[in-house]
C-alpha cells in the first residue's frame, strides 16, 4: 500500500492585550477576545457568526452563557437538542447496527450540519448494509448518514501502535516523535512531530510504508498543575481542581483529580516521584490525602484523594452550578461531540471531540487512548471535570499532540484506579 502523507503545520494563537491605562480600552479589549471566541465555537458548530450578530449578543446580558458563549435561548435549544442525540439516539443506532449484525467502522458526529451522525461502512454494498441502513434512516429520519469507509476505527488503533512499535528507529533517525493519533474524520493517523522539513518526510515514508499518515508540527505537551474549576491545595503548595467523586469496594470515598497534582519529577534523572500521603485542602478545610489509587501511565492521569463523609454532586460552571447525572462509558463518545471543561483559570468552555486515541510521551511517562478536543484550557485547569450537559466524559489532563484540550476519559480513569464513580 502506498503511503499517503498530508502535512500539516500546528499554529498557536496568542492573544496579546497591550497595556493601558484606559478602562474602556480594557473594556473593549476584553469584548472583542469574547467575540472571537463566540465566533470560534459558532463556526464549530455551524450557527450564525455574522461579527455584528455575535457582537450584539456578547453584549446582551440577557444571552445564555450555559456553554461558554453567549446564546440565544434557540440556539441554546439547538445544541441542548444535538447533545440529546449524542446520549440518547447514538446508543440506539449502535443496537441497530448490531441487530443487523452490521458494524460502523467509522463513527463521527458532524456539528456544522446540524449534529448529525455519520456513519462509515467498509462494507457500504452489503445486502445486510442497505437493509440496516434503510430501518435506521426509517427511525432516525435527518439524524444520520452513511457513507464508504477505506478504514476502521480499529485498523486505525492498529496503526497508531504500528508508529509506537517504531519509535525506538524513528529516534535513530533523530526525528523528534511527540505524539500519535487517530483522525476519524479524514481516515489517517496523524504523527506529531518536534519539527518538520521534506527529509523527515521521506524518512518516515520508508519507515511507516503501510500507514495513512498525516504529519504535523505541534508542541511539547503541557500538565497544567496549577489551580481549577473548584480549587484544592497540597499541603506542598501545589493547586488543583477537583473532578469528580467516586468510592471503592470498601466504601472508601475519593475526590478524582489528576494524577501529575502529586507527583514530581526529576529532569535530570528523568524520573517521577508520586506523593502518596499529601494531604489536601479545600476552602481553607482539611479535605483528604494522596492515596495509592494513582495513575501517570497508558490510559489515564489520575488519582484519589482519600476523603471522609465528602460526595462531589455538582459541577461549578462559571459560578452557576449544575448537577451530575451519569458517567460515559468509555465506547459510547464518538468523534464530533460536544466536549465541555471546567477550570478555574479559563472557566467553563466547549468544543467538540477530535480523537479518541491521543497518545504523547511526558515527564518518563507513555500515554495512549487519550481524548482530545479543540475546546481550550490553561495552566489551572487540572483534573477538572470534562463533560457534556450533565454527564462526565473524564478529568483534565493538559494539552499536547495538536490538541488545545486533552483528558482522560472517565471509565478509563475508573479501571485504572479501581473505584466506582458516584455522585452518593
């Protein structure tokens, strides 16, 4: 099979607010960095992003902010309507499929047509396709489409542990590999590298000859460990956030954060000491200690904080609260769906899912099944609480492979650390 390489350049954004002395220069400065990011989560969900509408809205304060962005209550409908779909109808469809005993290979939602569901087949032709095919769209009318897939969602899982299985040579080359992940959308695997020129190109074309590659330039990936949606404090200084509750088979309750909040590690001997004990604090208040129901490897960067007759029911979305009323399992997200995080640094923001197969090395540790979104986060937003409406998707990581936003997915952080989430 003969290699296919997109190149792809990775740019960040900075904005930069100039320095003055004028209140209303600093007014304005703000509403037009809102405005971008109002046009940004639009064009990304395909509502209206007309500047002079959105600006109109941003300073109308009776706008709903339920996602970040000012709203209007239709709007707000729109994407409460799509997040319906995603929960409830996806899940449905997947049954469907599986009563026809006809699998989707590739699976993503498309928010600027609408949050619609679509649906790759390998085996698009089949009689068994087209029969399940025509009872979905039956059911499902305008929510769905399907369409011819080259690959699977597997065979592209597949691929991305064919490029770690060469990294140790990839490294001989002297090529700086930083992180691999699936694209579902455009059927690729896309490789991230420190830099990029024509002659790493062509390396890896003999290197990986038989992978969809796309290769792009990003970034070291970041922890962000300072800070988050609802503050806690090591008894160290460090600063966290919370994410969400769970227990173990014992009835231990743990308060869910990232695993990196209470650990060190040495540049120099390139190793990593986790802080089991640390106490933590919140609101000023004794809260728990570092337990041994820690993660910083493969699946998740997570840990438990060992607490006494402390439930985490609610989520602080920039000052409002809303309550937790389920955990996604980790097979029902799909590419497409909207991803929201809360952090005390950048509030809460949204997006949608990009990959669900993220993976980077950091700080002497591999990662790999990582989700990544384009919603944003900062230094701050540690084990913050992801999710989508009322429903967890998993806890902050950091950013890293391309991806402004990166977390570990719920049920993975579940299995690593043996414990149930619960909100009791």
């Amino acid at each position: 099979m003969k290699m296919k390489i997109i190149v792809m350049v990775f740019l960040s954004l900075t904005l930069l607010t100039p320095l003055t002395n004028g209140g209303n220069v600093s007014a304005e400065n703000e509403l037009s960095t809102e405005i971008e990011k109002a046009k940004m989560f639009r064009e990304k969900f395909g509502l209206n992003n007309d500047k002079d509408y959105v600006e109109k809205l941003e300073k109308d304060s009776k706008s709903k902010e339920e996602f970040g962005v000012a709203l209007t209550v239709e709007e707000e409908k729109e994407i409460y309507r799509r997040i319906k779909i995603q929960e409830e109808d996806y899940p449905k469809i997947k049954e469907k499929m599986k009563e026809y005993k006809v699998r989707g290979d590739i699976v993503y939602i498309d928010q600027k047509d609408g949050g619609k569901i679509n649906i790759g087949l390998k085996d698009l032709n089949a009689s068994a396709s087209k029969i399940a095919i025509s009872e979905i769209d039956k059911e499902f009318s305008g929510k769905t489409k399907f369409f011819q897939a080259k690959y699977s969602e597997q065979e592209l899982d597949q691929y991305v542990s064919g490029v770690w299985a060469k990294k140790a040579e990839i490294k001989q080359q002297g090529i700086g590999l930083i992180s691999v992940s699936t694209d579902v959308i455009n059927q690729t695997v896309i490789v991230g590298l420190a830099d990029l020129d024509s002659q790493t190109q062509h390396i890896l074309t003999s290197l990986l000859p038989e992978i969809p590659i796309s290769i792009m330039k990003v970034e070291a990936p970041q922890d962000t460990a300072v800070r988050g949606g609802e503050k806690i404090i090591s008894t160290s200084g460090s600063s966290c956030s919370v994410g969400f509750g769970a227990k173990d088979s014992s009835g231990q309750y743990y308060v869910i954060t990232a695993g990196h909040c209470s650990r060190d590690y040495n540049v120099t001997t390139g190793k990593g000491t986790y802080k089991s004990g640390e106490g933590w604090n919140y609101s000023g208040t004794y809260l728990g200690f570092a337990s041994s129901h820690w993660s910083y490897y493969g699946l998740s960067d997570s840990m438990g904080i060992a607490v006494t007759s402390v439930t985490v029911k609610e989520m602080n979305l920039n000052g409002g609260l809303r309550t937790i009323t389920s955990f996604q399992d980790s097979a029902n997200d799909v590419v497409g769906q909207l991803v929201c995080k809360t952090g005390y640094v950048t509030g809460a923001t949204c997006g949608t899912l990009k990959s669900r197969n993220v993976g980077y090395d950091i700080d002497g540790s591999t990662f790999f099944n990582l989700r990544g979104d384009d919603t944003y986060s900062d230094h701050g937003d540690s084990g913050g609480t992801v999710y989508s409406n009322s429903m967890v998707l998993g806890i902050t990581k950091g950013s890293g492979g391309g991806y402004s936003h990166v977390y570990s997915q719920v049920e993975n952080v579940a299995k690593d650390l043996n414990v149930t989430p619960t909100t009791s």
